[in-house]
C-alpha cells in the first residue's frame, strides 16, 4: 500500500491518510473487500505514531469508507457510504469553490471548465 | 485515578533575577507522546530538572502520576526514564558496563530490551564510553532509558546527536515502544520535524512562558494564514489573530482559531479572500516566537 | 552496583597500594640486614611506614573515591537514579573505609611476619617487645580521620585535585597553626586523632575524633543533598 505523508504540511498527518485512502478507492487502485494495512504495520511504514494511523482508520470507519473485523483485519467497505444527496454536495461544494476560482482566475470559459471536469470523471469511469 | 503522567500548576523557576521559568502550566496525558518545543534556553531543561528532582521550584507545583515531585522524588524516580541534555556518563564505563551498573536499581529492567534495541540502533556495547562518538553516547543513554520498563519517559533532545538514519530509527522506536507498553513520552526538542512525525501533544515554551499546549493535529486545523485583499481591513492583534502583515491592499492574517468565521467577517466587510492556508509546525512556532519579542 | 562502580573507581588507586604495603616491611628488612643498619630496623620502621602508607592511601582514596559525581559530570545520570543521595555519599564513604582497611591489615600482617622472622635474631628481640597496639590503633584513627576528611573536601568542592589540596594544606598547616596559638594566646588547640583532647583519657578522645570524622561526612551529605544540578 503505497501512501505518503508529509508531517510538516499542514494539514494533520490522520487528514492525509484519510484523503489518500479515499482517492484510492476513488480512482479504483483499492476494491471493495480489500484488505488494508493493520494500523501498527501502516504506522512503522510511515513512520508516525500509531495513535494517528488509528484515528485516520476510526474517522474512515465511521464514515463507513472501511470496515474492521475484530480480531480479523481492516478492509474496504462493500457500499458507498450511505449519506444523504445533500451531505454528499455539501461535502464537494469546497472542491467545486476551487475549480470555479481557478477557472476564473485562468479567464477559461465556463463549458471550458465544465468539460475538463468531465473528462476527469470520464478517465476515472474507464479504470474501474 | 490521576489521568495525567505530568500535570503543573505555575510552576517557576527563579535564579537570583533570572526567571529561567515562569508559572509554567503543563498537562501531559497519560500514554501520549508529547513534544515539548523551544528555542536553546527558553527552559525546557530547567522544566524538565523540576521534574525529576535535580532542581528545586521556586514557586509552582508539578506532579508526576499524582505525586509531588518535592515529596515523592523516588517514587517518581523509580518509574521515570530519564536522558540528560549533556549526554556525559561514565568515561571508563563502557555500554554493557553502564546496562549492568543501571539494571540493579530497577526491577522492571529488561535485558531482552537491551538486546533489541542494542542491535536495532547499531550501538557498540564494548567501547569505553569516552571513546564513543556523540552520536552513539546518545544511544547508549537512549538504551538504558529503554530499557528500564518505565511508565513515563523524559528525553531532553534526544535526537540533537543522532544522524538522519539513527532519528528515524529512534522514532520508530519511540513510536513503537509508546504504544505496546503504553507508556508516556515527554521528549523536548528544537526539531520540529520529528516533533510532528510522532507526537500527539506539542507544548511550544520561549522565555520560561508556555505560548500554546494542544494536541498537534489541533493546532494544525485550528492555525490557519488568510490572505484577504481589501482596503482599511482590521490590523489589530489579538488572542486569535496572532499578526498581521500588509503590503498594500493585500493583508495576511496568521489566525489561531475559527478562521472561517473571522473570514467571513472580513468577507462582510468587503474584504476578498484570496487564499485560506494551512501551516507547518515550524511556520506555527516561529509566528508563537515571534509575536512574544 | 554502586558498590561495585566505586570499586571501579578506586581499583588501580588499591592495588598499587596493596602491593606496596605487602612488600614495604620485608624489602625494607632485606635491605637494612643487608647494609647492617640493624639498629634502626624494628617497630620504629613498622609504625612509620604503617603510617606513611596508611596516610597516602586516606588521602588517595578520600580525593579518588569522591570525585566521579561532579567531575565527571555525571550527577544528573546518578541522582536521577531511584536511590537517595545520602546513599551515594555514604556509599562511596564506604568502599574507601573497607579499602583502607585492608591496606592497613595486609601492611600490619606483613609487618608483623617481617618482625616475627627477624626476632629470631638476637638483634630484633629487645626492640620487638615495645611496640604497642596503641600506636597502630593512632595511627589508625588519624587515617580514617584524614579519609573522611579528603573525601568531604572533595565531595564538596567537586575536584578530587582541589579536595585533596585543601586536606593537605589543613593536615599540614594545622600544626603551625596551633603553634602559633599557642605561642600567641597560650591555647592548646587540639590537633590530631592519636593525641588527647586536653584531659581527657586517650579512649574517649579517640572516640570523639571518629565522631568528628563521620560529622565530615555528614556535612557532605547535607551540602549534595541541597545542592542543585
């Protein structure tokens, strides 16, 4: 499992492990039912405090983003996560907020946007 | 049932007209890593002294696992690892030397401990200890601190001697170790990096005043650096806003907490907002130091 | 384990003077035999080589056995170690005394085996009757007098060079000092262990004399208890 954290960013080191593991699954490099690193084995490999793997897998559990048998190992969740329509947006709106800066600032058209948004989730569509 | 490995209440230290600490506060959890953070002489050794009972308190009081360190210096003592900022021992001695004279005043001491971690860090255990480069005295001193079983670790810069390689090792270890004996580590240190690798708490100390204590990944989500465009926005510091910096229209504010509401505000007030960052622990503890001076 | 790291300490220091002290007396005796200096051979050679080598050791060890801690710099490595401070002083004190001990039983039995083999000859026999257990049990006093001296010395100024200056300038200048007493304000200052305390008898001066070593020690004591690392 290749992950990457950077202690000295700032964002906190959980943060970055929770966003990778869902770009992962995201982008289909992690299945559902895949077993994920145990929480001691994730820590040694990144070399952090085992308190912060653990944190980063409880926040992606309760989230229902993995699950873990007791006693049997962690692994990606069968479903989607459950939300709500409107909490799903709201989680996107700050990504959508970036693009729409950026776009702007770049003075590209809105279908010029648009369209680069799509072919992203066209690629993504083709990998699963 | 005391929850707290290391618990201070004003605690000070006064030599002659020099406050080398002044009504220092700290909380450290027990089973947690905590970084305790500063420059070379804001008190860090001095706080640390108190402690263990090498140095009185002026004033204050501090208590480790609910024990005064004034009263109860030895039973503190037996459970307390300790290594020193002067990483000076024994000069005659050599490692094994030093093991066999430190294993007789701990009972919890173990030797299986001593193998593991004598081989995990490459130390060289036949060598007179004066002959040992700094480096491996910082070892040898980390190895008799591991290997005595103890529920609460003090490591004044542990790190300051050690190459890259022998850091990361050390970390893993202290990583490790914190989790499967549970035990507490209080490590002070100038080196952010590896202060953010694993702990959990950071204390930032600068002139014997202790500036924030929180848990790290707190302080990581509350620090934020808004940079605003605008005219006649606010340039008053406070508790939240730790500085401002203009130049022209452009303002940066380095907030402490709810920075999206103080956006927000700067928002109503016409302000545009044009970035919201977050901060490195080096960019956080130089902003903390800064703003003291 | 402390014991054992004092032992380290004071190990060369010992054996050297182990050594001497075994061999002091019957080279001693070789030597005079054979030059015929037989007269002066006998308990006045015994008694002030006992002395001699018993005083170099009291110092040597006083100034060796004490000075690790602090010169070292290895106070915040032992007193951070479960064990009271009064321990490691007392401690310290003690693998001095025992060492002393033996020096002085190994130069006393090699003294009184070089005597017992020449007191076959008729030139030994009248001198052999007159030494006296007193004059080893003085000497003897004044030794760990001087031991626990050096050693407070160099516990409390942190150098076993210092400590040992300071001991010596004492052992040596007190004489001159009571002289000077003496001569100026007609006291008698009490000087060393061996001599009576004004009138009183010679046992119970002895006694306070020990008395006034352990306060020595004592005083360490109290001065690293308070001090601050």
């Amino acid at each position: 499992m290749l992950f990457h954290v950077n202690p000295s960013s700032g964002v906190p080191i959980y943060l970055q492990i929770e966003t990778q593991v869902k770009n992962a699954i995201a982008a289909g490099a992690l299945r559902a039912d895949q077993a994920l690193p145990s929480v001691r084995k994730l820590a040694a490999e990144l070399g952090i405090n085992p308190t912060t793997a653990a944190r980063a897998y409880q926040n992606l559990e309760r989230d229902g983003v993995i699950t873990t048998i007791p006693g049997g190992g962690t692994y990606v969740a069968e479903n989607v996560p459950r939300f709500l329509k409107s909490e799903k947006l709201r989680r996107l709106q700050p990504y959508a907020r970036q693009i729409a800066v950026e776009g702007a600032q770049l003075r590209l058209t809105n279908d010029e946007i648009l369209k680069t948004v799509r072919d992203e989730l066209d690629s993504l569509g083709e990998r699963k | 049932m005391n929850e707290l490995a290391i618990d201070s209440k004003d605690l000070t230290k006064t030599y002659g007209s020099i406050r080398a600490v002044g009504g220092i506060n700290l909380s450290v959890p027990r089973g947690a890593i905590y970084g305790f953070l500063g420059r070379n002489g804001a008190g860090k050794t001095t706080t640390i002294k108190m402690l263990l009972g090498l140095t009185r308190p002026t004033a204050g009081t501090a208590k480790v696992f609910g024990m005064d360190v004034s009263a109860e210096c030895m039973a503190i003592l037996r459970r307390t690892a300790f290594v020193s900022e002067k990483k000076t021992l024994y000069p005659s001695l050599t490692a094994s030397e030093l093991v066999r004279f430190s294993r007789g005043f701990y009972p919890t001491w173990s030797d299986s401990a001593v193998e593991k971690y004598a081989r995990l860090l490459e130390i060289p255990m036949k060598q007179r200890f004066e002959k040992l480069s700094n480096g491996n005295q910082t070892k040898v001193w980390l190895l008799l601190a591991l290997s005595q079983g103890a529920d609460l670790l003090i490591l004044d810069e542990p790190t300051t001697a050690l190459d890259p390689v022998s850091v990361d090792q050390l970390l893993h270890v202290l990583a490790e170790d914190g989790l499967d004996r549970g035990c507490t580590i209080f490590f002070s240190s100038h080196q952010l990096e590896e202060v953010e690798r694993i702990a959990e708490y950071a204390g930032v100390i600068d002139r014997g005043k202790l500036l924030l204590e929180s848990r790290l990944d707190d302080i990581k989500s509350e620090f934020r650096l808004i940079t605003a465009a605008g005219n006649s926005l606010p340039t008053q510091t406070s508790p939240q806003v730790l500085s401002v910096v203009t130049e022209g229209n452009f303002y940066r504010y380095v907030v402490t907490k709810d920075a999206d509401s103080f956006a927000s505000g700067l928002s109503q007030n016409g302000a545009t907002i044009t970035n919201v960052a977050t901060l490195s622990l080096r960019e956080i503890f130089l902003q903390l130091v800064r703003k003291e001076q | 384990m402390y014991f054992w790291k004092c032992w380290r300490d004071t190990r060369s220091f010992f054996i050297v003077f182990l050594i001497i002290a075994a061999i002091v007396m019957p080279v001693a005796a070789i030597v005079c035999v054979g030059t015929h200096l037989v007269e002066d051979f006998g308990t006045s050679a015994f008694s002030t080589t006992f002395g001699l080598i018993l005083t170099a050791v009291a110092l040597g060890l006083g100034a060796v056995g004490a000075i690790h801690e602090f010169a070292d710099k290895t106070a915040h490595f032992l007193f951070t170690k479960p064990r009271s401070r009064a321990y490691f002083v007392w401690a310290g004190w003690a693998v001095g005394l025992a060492e002393l001990a033996a020096v002085a039983a190994v130069n006393f039995l090699a003294g009184w085996a070089t005597l017992s083999h020449y007191s076959k000859n008729p030139f030994h026999s009248a001198l052999h009757g007159s030494m006296t257990a007193q004059n080893f049990l003085d000497d003897l006093i004044f030794c760990i007098w001087a031991y626990c001296l050096t050693y407070s010395l160099t516990v409390l100024l942190r150098n076993g060079l210092k400590g040992l200056g300071a001991s010596m300038a004492i052992l040596f200048g007190l004489p001159f000092f009571a002289a000077a007493v003496r001569w100026r304000w007609h006291i008698d200052l009490p000087l060393f262990p061996g001599l009576p305390l004004g009138s009183l008898p010679l046992v119970v001066s002895n006694i306070i004399w020990i008395l006034i070593a352990m306060f020595f020690v004592l005083a360490a004591q109290l001065v690293v208890e308070r001090a601050e690392m």
